[in-house]
C-alpha cells in the first residue's frame, strides 16, 4: 500500500569556517578518520577555496520533515491576509478535486 506524506523540504549548508561568506561542497572524496571508523568527507570552500574535511557528513545536504498542522498555521500567520484567502482558496480547490475523483 502506497502512503503519501506532505513534507517540508530543507538545504542544509556548512557555512565556511575561514571566511564566514562561503558553503562548503562536498568533493566526492571520502577518507577514514583518525578512529578508524568515521568517514571524512572533503569539502571546499566554494568563495575562499579552502579545503576542510568534514566528519560523517557531506554538504550540502537535503532534508525532509513531515508538515505538521500546527506549522501550517505559523505559516498561514506570516502570509497577507490576501494571500491567505487564496491559500485558503487553492487548499479548497485542491481538497474538491481530490474529493470528485475519488
Ligand atoms: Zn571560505
């Protein structure tokens, strides 16, 4: 049985230790750390250039988090109450239809 989930999706950046402007990325290089263990993944710098391993993560990574209801309305407050009603109008539209082909 297929379950649809509605997610939030987010970029997650490391942001450059030497120069605080850069994002480091992920070179597709990976060695193992001092413990013999952890990867070490090379990232560089994509403004200053530096080269920086990274232990056990590679950037920039995606992320998903399930929608919670409570975050749709934290994000209902934030929008103009005009944009809201056609938020409000899309989501209605969108539930009709869902409801009719069904
Ligand atoms: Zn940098």
């Amino acid at each position: 049985m297929e379950l649809k989930t509605k997610v939030q999706t987010y970029i997650i950046n490391y942001q450059c230790d030497k120069c605080k402007q850069g994002n480091m990325v992920f070179q597709g290089k990976a060695k193992k750390g001092i413990d013999n263990k952890t990867m070490m993944f090379q990232h560089r710098c994509n403004k200053c250039s530096v080269i920086q391993d990274i232990k056990g993560k590679q950037y920039p990574q995606m992320r998903y988090e399930k929608v919670e209801i409570k975050d749709v309305d934290k994000l209902l407050d934030n929008l103009h109450s005009e944009s809201k009603n056609l938020f409000f109008y899309s989501l209605t539209e969108d539930c009709r239809k869902s409801m009719e082909e069904e």
